[in-house]
C-alpha cells in the first residue's frame, strides 16, 4: 500500500511524513546522513548515505597568470557521468554539472582554502597548477557537500615535489625525493538544505527529496564560524530567521565534518 502511495503521490507522501517531523528514510528534519571518508596520495572517497563522490588531484607545471604572476592555480572540475544516475546524459557537462564546477571555484576562491602564492615557484616563470577532478559515483541528492568534504580531505593529502629552476639551463628540475605536504590554511564544509512547500526545511536531502522541494540552499562556513558561501539557485525566498537557523546548523556541521577529516588523517599517518 505504501509503496504504490510512494508511487502515486509522491508529495502527499512525503508531507505525510514532514507533518511527524520525520522523513521517509527515518531521519529527523535536521539530520544528515552517515557520512564516511576514505583517503589515498592526493585523492578521497566520500559518501553521504548513497550519495559518492570521488576526488583526485594532479599537479602541473605551468607559467604563471600575467595579471598575477606570484600565484599558482588550483582547477575544479565536477563530472556528472550516466554511471552516477539516469538522470545525466553521455557528452559535454550539463548545467548542474558546470554549475557545481563554478560553485567549488567559488568556494575555493572566497574560504581562501590555501594560498595560491604556495603554488609559485619562480615568480612570472613558473607554477604549479593543480586539477581537481571531482567526479561522481551514486547520485542520491547534495552533492555539493560530499564535492567539498572530498575536495578538502584530497587538498590535505597532497605532496608536491621538490622544483627549482637551474640558472645555468633555465629549465625547471623535479626532485621527486623530497616532498612538500600542500598547506591548507582553511577547512571549509558545505550544508545544503531543501525547502518544501515553501516552510519546512529539511537537510542533507536525498535525490526524490530536491526533486519534490520548492527551493534549495547551500551554506558554506569555516571553522572559524565564517560564512564562506551561499549558494540559492532560485526557488523559494528564505526569511532572516530561518537562514540563521541554516548557518548555525552548518556551523554545527563544519565541526562534525573537519572531525571526521582530522580522525581519518590520523588514522593513515598511524599506519
């Protein structure tokens, strides 16, 4: 009987649900999903519930931007391929796709995540430039958080080479012997939140749970309990009070995420 309700209705079903304070998955409105990391050299594993994501990063060597020759770059990409979800379609991006790839770029930029002038190596010569392949694996709703928890947990396993220019050839020489851990200065996480009919707000939705919403919200903050980025694609106005409620939760979640970095970080340092 449920079930074919699920099917029929999908909405009444789930406001069936919301008017409990509860969701279909059992959760309560302000809970997220089990969230699990797995980290290897310069690449990490998320997922959130059955959400899963998958980062790697790979440095090249480049000459610096004109307009700012002391700094290296750092590239975002986030794929959305068929194998994730029926929802996407082989070829270029999609929207959503190069939407989230602009939303990283932005969150990269405005937490300052790490120093580009890290990245110079001999200024208006030479650069690193780091490519963040983010990719997804199973789409089940918020993506963009499980993007920035495996951007940051890659970011912080990171080692780069040892480069210097030879004055006598002027050409770059690698020392792949010594290693450089990446200095990541900030720690910023991502709580995204679905609106339903236009009042309740629920986080960390799955894929049917966007689908049926009227709005969506993602709220970036620091650990220092800085907002780092909003992200609102249209949809339903928040009030004062209730994005407050957001960003608290989200600083809440900034605690609970860098803890489960930090402890995984330990963890292969140990071994």
């Amino acid at each position: 009987m449920a079930a074919g309700f699920k099917t029929a209705e999908p909405l009444e079903y789930h406001r069936s649900f919301l008017k409990e304070n509860c969701r279909p998955d059992g959760r309560e409105l302000g809970e997220f999903r089990t969230t699990t990391l797995n980290i290897a050299d310069g690449s990490a594993l998320v997922k959130i519930g059955n959400t899963t994501i998958i980062c790697g990063i790979k440095g090249e060597l480049t000459a610096p931007p004109v307009d700012t020759p002391n700094k290296g770059y750092i590239v975002p990409n986030v794929d959305l391929p068929p194998l994730c979800s029926s929802r996407f379609r082989p070829g270029p991006p999609g929207e959503q796709a190069q939407a989230a790839s602009q939303f990283i770029a932005d969150v990269i930029e405005s937490s300052q995540v790490m120093h580009r002038e890290d990245l110079c190596i001999e200024k208006g010569k030479l650069c690193w430039v780091l490519y963040c392949d983010i990719m997804c694996l199973d789409y089940d709703g918020n993506i963009l958080d499980a993007c920035i928890i495996a951007l940051l947990a890659a970011l912080k396993n990171v080692q780069l080479p040892d480069v210097h220019i030879n004055k006598e050839t002027d050409l770059a020489e690698v020392n792949p012997k010594q290693k450089t851990q990446l200095n990541v200065t900030k720690n910023p996480v991502g709580s995204s939140f679905a609106i339903f009919d236009d009042t309740v707000i629920i986080v960390d939705p799955t894929a049917e749970e966007e689908n049926l919403s009227t709005g969506m919200i993602t709220i970036v903050t620091d650990e220092d309990e800085k907002l780092c980025a909003v992200h609102k694609p249209g949809g339903t106005e928040l009030s004062g009070e209730k994005l407050q409620d957001c960003i608290s939760r989200a600083m809440t979640r900034n605690r609970e995420v860098s803890k489960l970095i930090n402890e995984v970080m330990n963890s292969v340092k140990s071994k």
